[in-house]
C-alpha cells in the first residue's frame, strides 16, 4: 500500500533535514503505529504524506499503491483514497460540517465516475456514523469544528474518516486530549474502519490509543528516521523504559552513519515478517 | 472656487425654480449651498478622501429633474417585495405611488417629503445636534426632491416595518439623484427598516443620498442598506444618526453595486447606555471602489458600540473600510470593539481597512482587530486534504468568510436575497447554489 524510500524533507528555507533518510513500508490491510519523541519528524511524516505545503522533499520517494504520492496535489491524494486526521482539526466559521462531509463525499465519486450522492442515502450514512461517533446531530449545521472541543475536534475527524472511507488513513496524534470514554470512541471508530483492503498509520506518543487499536507493527521514529520497529510488544517496552534507550541505540558515530542506514532500511521498514 | 463648486452653483441657480419648497425651504437650500460652498467638496489629497477616485464629479450635472421622463418602470423591474413590509419606491430621488404599496399601521407614519408640510431637519449639520463630515449631505439640502420621512410613535411595536427603494434611471449629464430619508424613532418603539438602491438601465448614474435618523429613549432600530446600482454609478452617502438614553441601532450595510461607492456614516451616542453594532459587508471587482468612513462618537457614559467589516476585493478593485471611534471625556464605562477584515482575491486588488481609536478618559473597554491578506493557509490545506478541488475551497473559504457577517442579517428573505446577490457579485452563483 504505502512505500517511503530514503525520504529527506526540510521545513522551508532551512537547510536541516526534518527527515533524515526515513524508509517505511506499510503493507495492505495492517495497521502501524508510529512513535517517537517530540519533535522527531513524526507529525512532519503526516503532513508530507498529505502535501502540506512549507516542506521540502529533497529525497527520496514515496508510492502509493505504486503510484508516486509526492506529484500529486493534496485533494488529488484524497482522491487516491488518503486521509490524514488532523492533530490540530482547523476551524472554519461559516462552512458547515453536513456541507463539507458532503462536498468531500463528491469529490471522490467524481473522481471514481460515480454519480453525486443520492440526498437521502447521505443522510442516512452520515447519521449511522453520527451515532458511531456519539456526536449530537446538531453538530452538522455548526460551523466546520466552530467552537469544538478538543475531544469534540477529534471525534469529528474520525466522522469524516468513517464517511470517506479512504483505502490509508494517517491519524496524526488523533488520541491527544482525548479523555478516556473519548479514546475509546474514537478508538471504535479506527477500529471499524480496519479492513484487509485497507491500511491506518497511527501517529502518537503514548501507547494507550494501541491498547485499543492493536497495531501489526510499530516503530520508533527519532530524528527523522525510523530507529526500530517491532511487534505491539514494542508500544509496551517504550511504555515502561521510555524512548532513551532507542535514541542511544540510534546514536551511531557519523563514520558509521551510511552503513547504519543501509542496514536499518532492510530491518527498519515495517514489512510483516 | 473649483470647477465642480461653480458648477454646483450654477446647477443649483438654473434648478431653484423647480425644487419643492415643501421638502426644504429655498432659504434652507441656499444655507446649505453656502456652507457647501465655504467648505468646499472634499479632494483627494484629503486622508479620509484618498481612495475615492472623485474626479468624474467635474462631468455631473447636479440639478435633479425638473420632472419625471420616458422610461417606464414596472414592479417587475424592482426587487422582489419583502413580506410584511410597506414599500416605498423613489426613482431618481422622486415618490412614485404606482411602484408603492403602503401598510397601514397605528403608529407608523411614512410620507413622501413633498406630500407633507411638518417641519422636518435638514440632514447637512445645519442642526446644532449633529456633526462629521457632512459635506455631500450639504448637497443633498440645496437638491432635495423629495424623501421618505418615517415617523414611528413611543411604544410602537414594527420589526418588520418599511422598505425604501431606491432607483436611479438617469445618466449623471443629464440628472442627478438625490434620495432621502429622515427617521424619527419615538422611546421604547422598536422599528426594522430596509434601504436598497439599485439601478435601471446601464447608465452612470449620479447618486446622493442623505438620511437622518434619531432613536428616542429606549427604542430599537434595525437598519438594513443593500446598495446595488449599476456598474457604471456613483453613489455618495452621507447617514447621520443620534441615539438617546438605552436606545439600540443596529446598522447592516452591504455594497455590492456601483463603479465608486463612498458612504460617510456619523453616530452619536449622546444618552447614557445607548447600543450601536454596525455590520458592514463589501465586495468590489473589476475596477469598483467601496469606500466606507464610519465615525461612532460615544458622548455619553456606559455607551456600547460594535463594528464588524468584511470586505472582498477581486479584480482591479478596492475596498475600503475606515471606522473611527472616539470616546469623550464624560464617556466613562465606553465599550467598544472592531473586528475588520479584508480579504484579497487578486493580485491587483486593494483592501484598505483602518480602525481608528481616540480616547478622552479612562474607564473604558476598547478593543480593535484589523487584518487584510489572503485566503487562510490551513483552512485551504483542510479542506483540499477531504478532496475538495482547488477552486471550490477557495470559493467556499471566500463566501465563509463574508457569512461570518452576513449570517447577523435577522430577515431570512431578505438574506436570502443577498446570499444570492453576493454568489452572484463572486461570479460563483451557480457554484455555491448548494449553500443558499
């Protein structure tokens, strides 16, 4: 599904990578975690994954499906079937949620050659999520997050996820300022989406949302590019030791630096053993 | 004097004949034209006047109509008529009955000028009460035709009460247009007014329009003012208003017409706790000039005034939005706020908004945010990550941004009608259907 190779990205004009050689492959029907401490490049990765501008690529690759993801425009790559949650959803006063749920619904089947939803089908579809989510039905004529809770912001991300759908989804800190009947909510709501047609990358800091949507795989990203991976055990052993022991192990002289990449991309990448 | 004020002159000499005594005395006409005269018009090089383009004034001929001519207009010509509401149709400054359906109500008495002999103000400044810059109101005074004078008794209960129309149909070398209207709220009555001015034909027209307004104790006036002339009009305004004691004006005021449209608005808040919000709406293409110079003076202590501005300029055009705010010395407990915002929509576009403070003594709440720019970065990204293509976000961010304001309209039909006519002024009406 997802294949990122040697991806180097800088944030604007600054010549220090934010990704520093980052190799993941993220194969069809698995869910991965990444992890990492502040200010590792995780959130960078999400953003890059999605085209937001400000950043620049210079290496690397990444396909989806193989087909190359960093030509493409941002609704373009929502058009292949991508979907990022937002970690800070954006709030836009005067357009409303029913509006843009549908507005991005179209745009896909237009994109696929299908007619626009049928008015009735949609609501019925956005209502079923609606309870899904246990979001009040109000919510749909307000304002695009207006006014949202931070808890409320997210469950609203994850809405627009179960509407469209999409064949990976990239949930960006999504557990962040979640309480703990929210977590699980929305924890629901990734988890009806798992299928083995589709793959979620979870980005967080902390293993309790993967108490509850248990990953295939997880990995470490430190300074911008993937330390270790393992099986969900991994989440639990970071829980308990903290990420110290991975950024030392990632420590390598910078003699060593090529080699070290060279074998971390055969055993960092998150290929299913 | 310059050319446009011998010209006035002149123009005011060949129409004295002809202009009814009944909606001001020919002596109040020619203290108005003195005074115009001792001032002078405004000129470019002055700061509350530089972005209007007042040049083409040297080719207006500013006497109005001796008399009505040719054209025939038919209701259909007109917006659709509100609900509700008593219309009063005025073409080129002058009552016409056949586009009028008056409601009767106790205590509401609406008259056109020419039909009434009470005695009535003059707007341009001539009264102790009021002050600003009320030069263009001057030229009102010396021209006026005929008017809407409103009179709504104490205690009178009328939210959806009056529409005015206003209809320009003349070429500015021919005539000019001078609407009016002076409104006299009585304490504790509550009153909901629409102003529209809209055009017939594709001349370039000259406008003027003058109002008066004065909210008694306690009342609550709700104004709505939709100006939409033609493409090719100049439209100058001057609006005066005084507010008593706990008196309430909400002023809604939404361009979207005219090649250059400058309204100079002057609020006094002279009764203690009196409430003024003014929501402003612009939004100028091609080369239209919007300019607004708003001046909210709180004369009084525990006064309240708010001023939202949205503004959209595409195009070669430019928008302007000007709001002063000064609180005098016995004004203690003043609050005030200002939100206003400019959004460009082209390279070439000018958005100019400007809050002012001038405060004479403490104990006040003043609040001023002003931002001009572009689109919102992470609101476009947002939106095209959910698939929606380039243009739709941006058409859709651009009308968020003006609804912020417009969704404060309380007249459902009538908001109706601008949403329509603001997709129509973006160019994206059939696009943003699905929101209307």
């Amino acid at each position: 599904m997802l294949k990122i190779e040697n991806l180097q990205v800088a944030v604007g004009d600054n010549d220090n990578e934010v990704l520093n050689g980052l190799d993941l492959e993220v194969p069809t029907g698995e869910v991965h975690a990444i992890m990492g401490p502040n200010g590792s490049g995780k959130s960078t990765l999400a953003h890059v994954l999605a085209g937001r501008p400000g950043y620049r690529i210079c290496a690397g690759s990444v396909t989806l499906d193989g087909r190359d993801l960093l030509s493409l425009e941002p609704e373009e790559r929502a058009h292949e079937g991508l979907f990022l949650g937002f970690q800070y959803p954006v709030e836009i006063p005067g357009v409303n949620n029913v509006y843009l749920l549908k507005a991005a619904l179209n745009a896909q089947r237009k994109h696929k050659g299908l007619p626009e939803v049928d008015a009735f089908e949609f609501l019925t579809l956005v209502r079923e999520k609606l309870q899904l989510m246990r979001i009040d039905e109000s919510f749909l004529s307000r304002g695009v997050n207006e006014g949202f809770s931070g808890g409320e912001k997210k469950r609203n991300e994850i809405l627009q996820m179960l509407v469209l759908e999409p064949r990976l989804a990239i949930l960006d800190e999504t557990d962040s300022g979640l309480d703990i009947d929210a977590l699980k909510v929305v924890a629901g709501g990734i988890n009806t989406l798992r299928s083995p047609e589709r793959s979620i990358v979870l980005v967080t800091h902390y293993q309790r949302l993967l108490e509850h949507v248990v990953p295939d795989r997880v990995h470490v990203l430190v300074r911008g590019r993937i330390a270790k991976s393992g099986d969900r055990t991994l989440a639990l052993e970071l829980e308990r030791r903290g990420y110290d022991w991975v950024t030392e192990e990632a420590a390598v002289p910078p003699a060593a630096a090529g080699a070290a990449r060279a074998k971390g991309s055969s055993s960092g990448t998150g290929r299913a053993v | 004097m310059s050319t446009v004020s011998s010209r006035i002159a002149d123009d005011f000499a060949a129409a004295e004949q002809y202009l009814p005594a009944s909606v001001l005395s020919t002596e109040r006409r020619r203290s108005a034209l003195q005074a115009l005269q001792a001032q002078g018009l405004p000129t470019s090089r002055e700061e509350n006047w530089k972005y209007v383009n007042l040049r083409p004034l040297e080719k207006v001929r500013f006497a109005p109509l001796a008399a009505r001519t040719g054209k025939a207009i038919t209701v259909a010509d007109l917006p659709p008529q509100l609900l509700g509401y008593a219309r009063y149709t005025f073409v080129d400054g002058v009552f016409a009955p056949e586009l009028s359906s008056a409601v009767d109500r106790p205590g509401v008495l609406i008259e056109p000028m020419r039909r009434t002999s009470q005695p009535r103000p003059a707007v341009g400044g001539l009264e102790a009460r009021q002050s600003g810059d009320l030069r263009f109101a001057l030229l009102n005074d010396a021209f006026a035709t005929d008017g809407a004078s409103i009179r709504i008794a104490a205690e009178i209960d009328c939210p959806a009460c009056v529409e005015l129309v206003f209809v320009a149909a003349t070429d500015s070398r021919e005539a000019a247009s001078y609407p009016r209207v002076d409104l006299a709220v009585a304490s504790g009555a509550r009153v909901g007014l629409i102003e529209r001015h809209v055009s017939i034909g594709n001349d370039a027209n000259f406008v003027n329009c003058a109002v008066s307004i004065s909210a008694a104790r306690a009342s609550f006036v709700q104004h709505y003012r939709i100006q939409q002339t033609g493409a090719r009009a100049q439209w100058y305004d001057t609006l005066s208003a005084d507010l008593a004691e706990s008196a309430r004006y909400q002023l809604f005021s939404v361009h979207l017409g005219a090649l250059t449209a400058r309204s100079t608005v002057n609020i006094q808040l002279n009764g203690e706790r009196a409430e003024v919000d003014l929501y402003a709406v612009s939004v100028g293409d091609a080369r239209q000039v919007h300019d607004t110079y708003a001046r909210i003076e709180h004369i009084a202590p525990r006064t309240r005034t708010s001023q939202s501005f949205r503004g959209i300029s595409s195009g070669r055009a430019r928008v302007a939005f000007n709001g002063k705010v000064t609180v005098s010395a016995g004004a203690y407990g003043t609050d005030s706020r200002q939100s206003l915002r400019g959004l460009l929509a082209g390279t070439e576009a000018e958005i100019d908004v400007r809050p002012q403070l001038e405060i004479y003594t403490d104990d006040v709440r003043c609040s001023h945010g002003a931002t001009a720019g572009k689109l919102d970065d992470d609101m476009l990204f947002y939106l095209l990550s959910r698939g929606l293509e380039r243009e739709t976000a941006q058409r859709l961010l651009k009308w968020a941004f003006l609804e912020d304001v417009v969704a404060k309209i309380e007249v459902p039909e009538l908001r109706r009608q601008i949403e329509q006519s603001l997709a129509g002024q973006l160019k994206e009406a059939a696009a943003l259907q699905e929101l209307l």
